[in-house]
C-alpha cells in the first residue's frame, strides 16, 4: 500500500538535492567526538558496565536461547551484521539491517523509524519483540532470577534484585559508555594535524562539503543530522515474497495503521508518525566507522562504499518525494569520497570485558 505523493517542502529539495545551504543558512559544521552525555540516575559504574556487557552477549535471555543483542550487532562488523537483513527469531523475518551502535549514546532518537526514545526502553522493548528476541518479562526474570552472579551484579549495580527497567538500564549503559569509538583520522585533522588524512581523502572532504552535498545530513560529531530523509530507494523486491508481507503487515498492525492490511512496504518514518509526508523517510545514520559497517542503506541493499556513492550520484532511483538529486561526479570525484569514508574509522571501543565472555 502506498500513499498518495506529497512532495518534501521547497527548502528541503534545495537544501538536500542541491547540496547546498538555503539563502542566508550558514553551512553545518563537522566537529569532534565529545564525550558521552550521562544520563542522571544511570551513571557508568564499574558494576553497571560490567552487567551491561554480561546481558549483552547472553544468549539464555532469547525465547529460545539461542540469539542475544550481540546476534545483531556484532563487534567484529562495527557493531552491525554482515548480512542486508538483521537476524530474526524463528519463525519471521526482518526487512532492515541493524544499525551500529558505535557511538550510539550520541543518537536522539534509535531504530530506523526513530520508534524508540532512548536506549533504556529500545533494549527492553527488542527482547521483548516476537522478531528480534521474541523473549516475556517472565522468561526474561525466571533467567535473571536463577543465575546467583545477575543476582550479584544487579543488587551492586541499582541496589535491587533482577526486574526489567534495571534490566533495560544495564545494556544502555553499556551501549552508550562502552561503546565509544573515536579519533577517527578526521578527528586529527579537524584538531589541526593536516597530515591525517592523505590528499585523496582531503579532495574527498572537499567534495562531502561542496559539490556532493553530504553535510546537509552528515554532520555535526556523529556526521547525522538526527533527521529523517527520503533518498530515492526504490521498493525492495523480497517484499513480495510470503514472508516479509506477514513482516510489514505484523508491524504496521503493532504500530496502530489503520491500513496494516494492505502493506507491501516499508514506511520508514511513516509508522510512527502516521503522516504522509514522512513515508519512506528513514533516519540518517552516523558515517563514523562506515568502512566497518556495510551492507548499507536501511535494508542493507548495497554491499559496498562505492554503490552508495553511485546511489546518490546518479540521483538515486526516482521514487516519488525523494529529496536528491543527481550529482555529475567524475570517476576521481566518486573514488575521491570513498577515501575520505574510510577515515572516519576510528578507535576500537574499550569493553569492561574481554570479548571472550560473550557467548556467556
């Protein structure tokens, strides 16, 4: 089902398909990684980190025991799968890929549709959806409850026996402290070392900040502007298969649209605010770390850095309300912002435990 054509508003196609900032704007600004803000209440103690990091990667608090947070966003891939849909409990499929959660304690809002508020409920709300953990507050209570160490770490880390928005507080304060990964090459360079990035990196930055337009969206330290766009990407043809119309179905009905019986896409932004300018909106997503994080795009259709930058120089794919417009990059120009891509990888992140617990 789509909606009729609401076309973006005439600021934002000059703004977004031009490249270039509204008359009297002054362009966005990149800036360096600061630090996390902490959340009052929810502080980053060692205890706190630690059940954070333990929960994480457990898989025993799965309905069948067998997939955790980790499933989704695995470190070896920038915190993100390798794969163009994220992992699904038995039964179902997804239609997105996962997003990273390297330097997530930055983003507004979470989830491609900005559904989710903050980390504290995004945690608690995936174990508890039958797509992803597909877990109950009573199956997720009776593990937490008979394992003596959760008793521990739980009573050290909020001063109370395992319950849910404990639960929920653990892994987003893992995610939001533990998860940090900055100075990238372009955080050198923006703090004066010239050297940092190589020339075809800087023609590259020449190009995100000028003729490309990139930084209309991608700016700011997480290189996202927090918002919600439509870059030109036509239907995802697996959607007229079975299983992922049950998919759009099922999660248009959770989301309270009226229309749910008829969808045979994938809204965006459209579920949450049920308006129709925002259909097929989806967030933008941070660039920091994009060298780690492919496939790309919200249903990780494109495998490479190099079909992306072809996407929006071709002026994506021509869908009603999108807001790009072709570029005219050269074959230098397009591998010119490639290489300025892969120096936004930064640091690894330091995890209060070794990796090798994970699968605990």
């Amino acid at each position: 089902m789509r909606p009729a054509v609401i076309l973006p508003s005439l600021l934002a196609l000059t703004v977004l398909a031009a490249g270039r900032p509204a008359a009297g704007e002054p362009p966005p600004e990149l800036a360096p990684l600061p630090p996390v803000r902490v959340v009052p209440g929810n502080e980053p103690t060692p205890a706190r980190l630690e059940l954070g990091q333990r929960l994480f990667f457990d898989r025993r608090l799965s309905g069948d025991g067998r997939r955790s947070c980790a499933s989704c966003h695995w470190p070896e891939s920038g915190w993100t799968v390798p794969t163009p849909f994220s992992p699904a409990a038995p039964g179902w499929v997804e239609r997105r890929n996962s997003p990273s959660l390297l330097n997530v304690g930055h983003a507004r809002v979470l989830i491609w549709d900005g559904r989710a508020p903050d980390l504290e409920r995004q945690a608690l709300g995936s174990t508890r959806n039958p797509v992803h953990m597909g877990q109950t507050l009573e199956g997720l209570l009776a593990v937490l409850q008979g394992d003596a160490r959760y008793r521990r770490l739980f009573r050290e880390a909020y001063g109370a026996e395992p319950n849910p928005r404990d639960y929920g507080r653990a892994l987003a304060v893992f995610e939001r402290h533990a998860l940090v990964s900055g100075d990238s090459p372009l955080d050198r360079y923006l703090a004066g070392d010239r050297e940092a990035l190589p020339p075809a990196a800087r023609r590259g930055l020449a190009l995100f900040r000028g003729k490309a337009g990139c930084i209309r969206c991608h700016h700011g330290p997480t290189l996202s502007d927090g918002g919600f766009h439509n870059v030109g990407l036509a239907r995802n043809r697996r959607f007229d298969e079975p299983p992922w119309r049950r998919l759009l179905r099922f999660d248009a009905r959770r989301m309270g649209l009226a229309e749910w019986e008829a969808m045979d896409d994938d809204p965006g932004r459209y579920l949450v605010t049920h308006e129709r300018r925002d259909w097929k909106r989806f967030k933008t997503p941070t660039l920091r770390n994009v060298a780690l994080t492919g496939p790309y795009m919200h249903d990780g259709r494109y495998a490479t850095l190099e079909e992306v930058v072809a996407h929006y120089d071709r002026g994506g794919d021509g869908v009603p309300g999108q807001e790009i417009r072709p570029l005219g990059l050269s074959a230098q120009e397009r591998a010119d912002l490639v290489a300025f891509l892969q120096a936004l990888t930064g640091r690894p992140p330091r995890l209060p435990l070794p990796l090798a617990r994970r699968s605990e």
